[in-house]
C-alpha cells in the first residue's frame, strides 16, 4: 500500500516535470497550431567558430524565393543571424514576430536581420504568414539539410539548429555568437546592447560560445 | 477498508495530477479565467513612472494589488510584444485609454493596465515606445502571473470589478476587443452610469 502512494505521487510529479515548461505565452495568431516539444536539452552541439573568426559564406534561399549570400553585405551592412530550431513550436513562434518591431533599430545601426531555420520552404511559408509581414528575409536551411547551421558548428544531433544569434560585422568576422538554452527566447536587451556596440564600435561584443 | 485507503493514496495524487497538468497546459485554459471568479491576489511592483502610480491612484512603494487601487472597475490587457495580433491591436487599446479618460465618469472610476506575458521590463518599455503607451505596463518575464491567470493567449482582456465577492472577473475573453464603444457602454452599466 504504501508502494502504490509513492509511485502515484511520483507519477503526478513526473507529469509535472514532462510538460514543462510548456509555459511560452501563445500568440492567438497560432491559436491551436503550436506544436509541444517538452522541455529539451538546453544546448546539443559544439560551436566550431568563436569571435574574432571570419563568418563562412553561404548561399540560402528565402521564403520569397530569392538566393540571399552572406557575402553580399560585406562593406556595406553587418549581418545579425537569427537561428531558430523548428517552425510551429513553441519558444520560436513567440521570437520573430517581436523582431517584427525591431527594423528601426536594425536600419539605425547599419544592420541586416536574416532568420534562419532547418524548415522547408513551404513550412516557413505557412507559419511566417502567420506572424504578419516580416521585414526580414527567412531562409531555409533545408538542403543540403542544417549545412549553414553546421558550417558554424550549432547543428543539435536530431538535426534542427540551436537557438542562437550570431553577428557579424561588415568585415565578415563574427563579433557575437550566442547559443541560448533552446527552450527560452534570447533577452532582447542582450542583443541590442550588442549590436550597438558592434556598431559604435566596430569591434562589438565579445560574448564567447 | 482496503480499497477505502487506496482510494484515500490515489485521490490525493490524481488532483495533483490533474491540477499540475491543467496549470501547465496552455491549451486547457486558453480561454482563461472564468467569468464571476476573483482575480488572483497577485503583488505588482508599484511603478517607476510618476505618471503610472498618479493614474492606478497608489501611493507608497514597494507592491500592490489589483484589490488595491482604488477604483470600482480595473481593465487588465494581457499581452506580449512578441504576439502579432497584440502588436495590431496595440493603437487600439491606446484608442480605449483614451476614450475611457475622455469619458467624463468612467475617466476617474476605471483604470487599465498592462500585463507583458514573458516580457521583460526592457521588452514592457520597448513594446510601450513602440506604441506610444500612456497606460501602465508590467513585466511577466518569468511567466509567474501567466500561470496565475491559467496562462491565457495573447492577447487577452480581463475585467476586474471590486464586488461584495471581491475583486470579480465580470469579463474575460481571447482575442482583441470586437468593438471599443459597445465595451465601454457595457462597463459603463455595469458601474451604473
């Protein structure tokens, strides 16, 4: 008998502990849609790039269609990366659409925002219209399947990205590389004290991996 | 007498249980708290901004509480700058405050605030320069009140009237408000003017 109180206990909390922490506030845009991973493990891969590095080249379609290469900024704009897991989950429905009210802030600082995801096409197609016109191209890092995500060593072993901001001045050397628990949306405030002071000072940030 | 005491081992797990996963699932209560229950004794940092604490009427430092402002009715917005819909609707309910103060009884009988569901204070202010916010704004980064609220979607509406029960929820409802004149006639009856 008192077996079974402690394993009914241990279940109850158990449950608690599965679902958490299912607690990211749900835009009504996605109503019902959002998909529940659980609480994963914070961090999955290992950064092969630091700051200080040049950022690799890459070539990634957006949503629009257009081919948008890292390159094309060089001497002219710094380039924020935003990876994000998997569309239609949690913790990444709830980031871009507050990067929504950023262009501003971006355009002040001589920056480009470029979202990132593992996602098909078709899929962020899908889910981006529902967080309202993007100022910001999206692009899929589909296939060859997380190549830019991997290029900079932030690849999780079940193949979606980590979350993580990376900044890279117009030099093309990364000056920010910040690879957030994967369950939590990165704090606003550390990444616009960070792209000011890339921008005032051209040397920017010097968060490590 | 046996199974009487299992009974006894198990009841107390299976409402853990259930209340634990009804408090942890969005889903469940995405409607939010029910009309005709009381709003949850939550402690709110008394604001920064002179012009925040003169509207909520609050006076002192250190916390307060919706059952301490004191007016008969208080309009509470759930919402989180990171939600498309609460962006949209954020010169809408600029436009309520400013009908409620152009009214001339609801203006010193209602307040409305703001609730930043997994906001920052950082992302409360940027979300109220935005936006141009007058109203008051509080930060719920840790989703601490969210899940006092039964973790509603944003945005959400709340009205909280000081009754005999309390501090009642006489409305609570999903979604931006259908229509600003209408709500603000119907709280204007429910306050009896």
């Amino acid at each position: 008998m008192k077996l079974s109180w402690k394993v009914l206990w241990g279940v109850a909390v158990g449950c608690w502990f599965l679902v958490q922490p299912v607690c990211w506030a749900a835009s009504e845009a996605f109503k019902d849609t959002i998909f529940q991973p659980g609480n994963l493990k914070p961090t999955d891969s290992s950064p092969t790039l630091k700051v200080g590095d040049p950022a690799p080249d890459f070539a990634l379609q957006a949503v629009s269609g257009e081919t948008i290469r890292l390159s094309q900024y060089k001497g002219k704009k710094h380039v924020v990366l935003s990876f994000v897991p998997a569309a239609w989950t949690p913790v990444c429905s709830d980031q871009w659409p507050g990067y929504n009210l950023l262009r501003q802030v971006f355009e002040e600082n001589d920056a480009i925002l470029l979202g990132i995801s593992v996602d098909n096409r078709p899929t962020l197609y899908a889910w981006t219209r529902q967080m309202g016109d993007l100022w910001f191209p999206v692009l899929s890092d589909f296939w060859p399947h997380g190549q830019v995500a991997a290029s900079f060593g932030i690849l999780r072993s079940d193949g979606v990205a980590e979350r993580a901001i990376i900044m890279i001045d117009k030099a093309g050397v990364i000056r920010y590389f910040q690879v957030s628990d994967i369950n939590r949306r990165p704090e606003l405030q550390d990444i616009l004290t960070a792209l000011r002071q890339m921008h005032a000072s051209g040397t920017g940030s010097v968060k490590k991996p | 007498m046996k199974n009487n005491t299992r009974l006894a081992a198990f009841f107390p797990a299976a409402v853990l249980c259930c209340t634990l996963l009804l408090v942890q699932c969005p889903a469940a209560l995405a409607d939010g708290p029910a009309v005709g229950s009381l709003f949850p004794d939550i402690a709110f940092a008394v604001p920064e901004r002179s012009e925040d604490r003169q509207y909520l009427k609050l006076t002192g430092k250190g916390t307060f509480t919706i059952q301490q402002i004191p007016v008969p009715l208080v309009i509470v917005q759930v919402f989180s700058m990171y939600c498309p819909h609460c962006q949209k609707d954020a010169p809408r309910t600029n436009e309520l405050f400013r009908k409620l103060n152009d009214h001339p009884k609801l203006k010193d009988t209602v307040r409305l605030m703001g609730i930043g569901i997994g906001n920052s204070a950082y992302e409360v202010d940027f979300f109220r320069k935005t936006y141009n916010i007058s109203f008051p704004l509080f930060p719920d980064g840790e989703f601490v009140i969210h899940k006092r609220i039964g973790e509603v979607r944003t945005p959400h509406f709340l009205v909280v009237q000081h009754t005999s029960k309390g501090a009642e929820i006489v409305y609570s409802r999903s979604g931006a408000i259908p229509n600003l004149d209408e709500f603000i006639d119907t709280i204007g009856r429910r306050l009896g003017q």
